[in-house]
C-alpha cells in the first residue's frame, strides 16, 4: 500500500448493547461476567474480571481501544490480530468503547461496570 488514510471510506458505527441472560449458576461470581455489543456485522465482547477487562472484536481486527467515561479518555490498549484487547484496572462509572482501525471505526453505547 501506499500509506494512504482514506477518510471518506471510513463508517462510524454506533454499537447498540444486547442484554445478556443471567447466570443461574450459584458458583458464579457477581463480579465475572460478560457485557455484549453488535451490530448485524459487528460485536464486541468484555468479560468483566475484578482487575480488568478482556475482550475481542468479531470479526477479527487490530487497532485502538480508548475506554471514555465523563467527557475524557479514561484508558486505552492496542488490540491485537485476532481482535483481543485487555484494559487494566476496570474503569469505574459508565463509559463506552471506541475503536480506530484503518477500515473500521466504532463506538459502542455507554454501560456502567
């Protein structure tokens, strides 16, 4: 390639939340679980640890991730080839997702962890 940004090719998708099912599980912790955003072409998956956050993007893209929360960039990690990402520690109070990759851009909906 030449190493050219092509600005008008880019889409910024808005990532709307699905609910996910509770856990029925009585072993399982309050404070693992897993937060879910999609589009019909698109999804995102955070699994909520005690210390951080890991999650993909499907389909399969590197990039950036920023965590923003109150008008702010709170955090932000490198996703990798396979669209794994880790953000460390958890962000407190509602905040969204957004990703810049060279094709693909997108922010999902605010959610509190």
């Amino acid at each position: 390639g030449k190493g050219c940004v092509v600005d008008n090719g880019v889409v910024v998708r808005e990532l709307v939340l699905i609910p996910a099912p509770r856990s029925t599980r009585e072993g399982a912790s309050a404070a693992n679980r897993v937060i879910v955003f999609a589009t019909p072409s698109l999804r995102v998956e955070v699994e909520v640890l005690s210390d951080r956050l890991v999650g993909q993007i499907i389909p399969q893209s590197a990039g950036d991730l920023a965590v923003e929360g109150d008008g702010r960039l709170i955090s932000s990690s490198a996703v990798d080839d396979l669209g794994f990402f880790v953000i460390e520690p958890v962000p407190p109070g509602r905040v969204r997702f957004r990703f810049t990759a060279p094709t693909v851009q997108f922010a999902t909906g605010w959610v509190g962890l």
